[in-house]
C-alpha cells in the first residue's frame, strides 16, 4: 500500500507542474493588440482558437487528474493511519491558562 501511496504522490507532484505550466501558457480572453484598445479580438477570427481549444482540454483533463489524486491521497493516508477521518489525525492544542488580571 505504501508504494501505491508514493506512486500517486509522484503523479500528482507531475501533474501539479503540468497544470501550472498549460494555465501560464493560455492567453487571456483579450490578450491580443485589438484587446488593449477595446476591440472584438479581430485577430480571433481564425488563428488562435485551435490552440486555445487544445489548452482548454489540456487544462481541464489535468485539473480532473489533480483533483483525483488529492482526494486519492487523502484516502490513502487516512486508510494507512487507521483513523476515521482526517480531522482526527490533528494533534489537540494545549489548554490554555486564563489570563492573569493587570491589578
């Protein structure tokens, strides 16, 4: 189970880069010389969509893979820990004293 746990530990270390790098590489919606000035994207007409439909997908396959592989990841520590839920892995914080009066 261990190497399972590291496996998508890996994958998703891979996949965190990957999206991070095809979000950086898409343009904005008005990322062209017409946006600046106000206009329609004229330059949108024909060149740019493909690519921008192949990042679209790049993004959002990539996005669903980073989202099973945290949920994965919280399973899979949560089963190898034995505990029945993650927020009973935390540790309790300290009791504190009551403040002391300034009389």
């Amino acid at each position: 189970m261990q190497i399972f746990f590291y496996f998508v530990v890996v994958l998703h270390i891979i996949v965190c880069f990957f999206l991070i790098g095809v979000v950086l590489l898409q343009q904005g919606r008005s990322a062209d010389l017409a946006g600046a000035f106000g206009g329609q994207g004229s330059q949108t007409a024909f060149g740019p969509r493909a690519a921008a439909n192949v990042l679209t997908r790049l993004t959002t396959w990539s996005a669903i893979i980073f989202m099973c592989t945290s949920i994965s990841l919280v399973v899979l520590f949560v089963r190898s820990s034995n505990a029945r839920s993650v927020l009973d892995l935390g540790h309790t914080a300290p009791a504190s004293a009551p403040a002391k009066s300034g009389k």
